[in-house]
C-alpha cells in the first residue's frame, strides 16, 4: 500500500507547539521559544480511513501515545519557521516509512564449503578432547 497522505493534507489537524530549545543560539536559547512539537491525533483524524490508522497505530507504536496522539519535535535551527518545516519533513518521512512494504526475507542455506569447514573443524575438537583423556578409560 502507498501512502497517499502528505503534511499539506493533514495540516488542519495537525497541532503546533512551541517551547524552549535546548540547541544552537545561546542567550537567544533562553528568550525565544524556537523548538516546534506537532501533535497528530492519529484516532480521531477525519481525512485517514481505519485501514490506515491502524497501519500507522502500529508501525510508529513508539512515538504514539497510549490515546493514538503522535508526537514529534523538531530544535535543530535558531528559527521557529525552519524547525516548524523540519518537523513536517519528519511527519511525511514517519508516515511514507509507515506505508512502505518490506521485503519478504529470503531463505538461505548455507554453502557446501562452510558445511564442510564446520564439520572438519568439529571433528578437529572432538580429535582434541579425546587427546585430553586420561589413557585406559
């Protein structure tokens, strides 16, 4: 399944928040309020049908709350708008990831040579453990 979803559709439901950052700029860090939280609530959003929101509800488990609100921030740049910009690129780069197929896993056996290597090295041991034993037993 694609993803259809893009931060541009979501907008309207998505709530910023801004707080204090911890990065780059300073005395600035403590007077500007440049570090950017969006909060998604993933359960009651309008535009996502239930087969995506379950599909996001547990791919991206681990930034989801336990009422289906998921939470990211951004405090990378001095600046609100590019953290703001940021953390939407974060948001369509989660959900794309959410929507992507794996691979099924393919597989292998192991080659006739590394067969071979690990029974010749097992009897090399045994050969070993058995010149270890005391003689007569």
């Amino acid at each position: 399944m694609t993803s259809r979803i893009t931060a541009s559709l979501l907008y309207h439901e998505l709530d910023f928040t801004a707080s204090r950052s911890s990065g780059p700029g300073g005395q600035n860090v403590n007077k500007v309020n440049s570090k950017i939280s969006v909060k998604f609530d993933v359960i009651h959003s309008q535009i996502l049908t239930e087969e995506e929101k379950a599909i996001i509800l547990k791919r991206l488990s681990a930034n989801i709350t336990k009422n289906g609100v998921l939470i990211l921030s951004s405090q990378d740049y001095r600046s609100q708008l590019e953290n703001k910009e940021a953390v939407t690129r974060k948001l369509e780069q989660l959900i794309s990831t959410a929507f992507r197929e794996k691979k099924p896993r393919k597989p292998s056996k192991p080659s006739k040579t590394a067969i071979q290597k690990r029974i010749t090295t097992k009897k090399l041991h045994a050969e070993k453990k058995q010149w270890r034993q005391k003689p007569g037993l």
